[in-house]
C-alpha cells in the first residue's frame, strides 16, 4: 500500500515566522520527492523538489529528507501572507514510477 | 511553452448520466497523470500514462471510469455512468518520462454530480 501523510493542520503562523510542514512516505524505495503549493480553487504549482538526503534550499524555502526515516519537510522562513495556502507533498513511487499525493497541510499566515 | 489544456472548465450533471473530460498535454511530455480532488483533500491519482500505454490504474472505478490515451498525445476520461460522490474537480498534469521530473498542471475541470 503507498501512501503519503501530511498533518491536515490548519497550521497558522505569525507574519515572519517559520513555518515547518511535515510528510511521511511508505515506500523505502520512493526516490524523489517534491512539495507543491495549492492556492484556493488554483492547481497545484510545485515550489520544489528533492532527491537525496540532507538539506536543500530555494530562496525562503528549505527542503529536507531523511530516506531512513522516511520523512521529508519543507520550511518556510520569513513566512508571508501570501503563503497562505494549503502545501501537497508528493512522492515518486520507483516499483512503479508512480507519483502519491498527500492529503495536504492548509498554511495560515497572519499578518 | 503551451502549459496544459483542459476542457471543460466546469461540468455540471445529473446523477446517471455520462460525462467525458480532455486533455493536452505539453508537448514532448510522455507522461500524463489524472487525478481527482475532492474539497479538503489532496489529488488522487486514477491513472497515469506513459506515452500511449497505462502504468497505473489501480485507483481508477473500471466500472464507471474509463480513459484513454491516443496516439500518445491527448487524452479522455469518461465517467459512465456518474455518481454523487464523483463531484470533485479532475486535474489533468503531464511530465517529461522519468519519476525526477516535476508535473504540470492543467487548470482542471470542475465536476457537479446533482
């Protein structure tokens, strides 16, 4: 069974403040990982991805995974309003090429 | 770049009835996916193909939910017939092939099941 699991929230952080979201994946295997963003009635519109353990950093955005926990983050630094939304992980199943989504963690930022 | 094109934008019908959805993707993107969203959750794969062949259907209703890939390019899903609980909104998405690349979306159609 893959499966992909975010904490729904809602998380609500102040203005400036980082906000941590967090996604747990089944498979071992799973060999890439990307996060998107979801405005409200908007398509998904990745921010970006990840594929080996450690640390990545875009901008405000900080990607991390741990392939032996099974555990990939994305923080957000200098949190804006405007990143208000609801932040989808999804996870690239290798046995099938297969991509999962999480059920997705709704982000407020309060000014 | 063209981005993905979806049609139509919203759909609504009656219970029983059939409906069918398009997709084009990028162009020189081997891999189309469709999910479906219901409000409040994340996108659910239903199928996803790899030029004109399937590599995951295992979520797709095969007893009401059919899709098909032509010639590798565009693609259809067809709900036959429809119930309440498909109300969702259908997100068409395509990638270069390979599980490194990032998928794009359609804008996705919004489908009312009354």
């Amino acid at each position: 069974q893959k499966e992909v699991e975010q904490n729904s929230g809602p998380l609500s952080v102040p203005e400036g403040a980082i906000a941590s979201l967090n996604c747990t994946y089944s498979d071992r295997g799973s060999q890439s990982f990307f996060w998107y963003r979801q405005y409200s009635g908007k398509s998904p519109e990745l921010i970006m991805f990840i594929y080996s353990n450690g640390d990545k950093e875009d901008g405000r955005f900080t990607a991390q995974l741990n392939k032996a926990s099974q555990y990939v983050s994305l923080l957000i630094r200098d949190s804006q309003p405007s990143d208000s939304a609801t932040y989808l992980c999804a996870v690239n199943f290798m046995s099938g090429n297969q991509f999962y989504f999480g059920t997705g963690t709704s982000l407020t930022v309060i000014p | 770049e063209a981005g993905v094109a979806q049609s139509p934008r919203y759909k609504i019908i009656e219970k029983r009835q059939s409906v069918a959805f398009w997709c084009n993707p990028i162009s020189g993107h081997a891999t189309l996916y469709w999910y479906q969203q219901i409000l409040g959750q994340g996108p659910k794969l239903l199928i996803q193909f790899q030029n004109n062949g399937v590599v995951d259907d295992s979520q797709l209703p095969k007893d009401r939910f059919s899709a098909e890939r032509l010639k590798g390019v565009d693609s259809t899903l067809k709900i036959q017939p429809a119930k309440l609980e498909d109300s969702a909104v259908y997100l068409c998405a395509s990638s270069r092939a390979g599980g490194y690349n990032e998928q794009f979306f359609g804008p996705g159609t919004r489908l009312t099941v009354l």
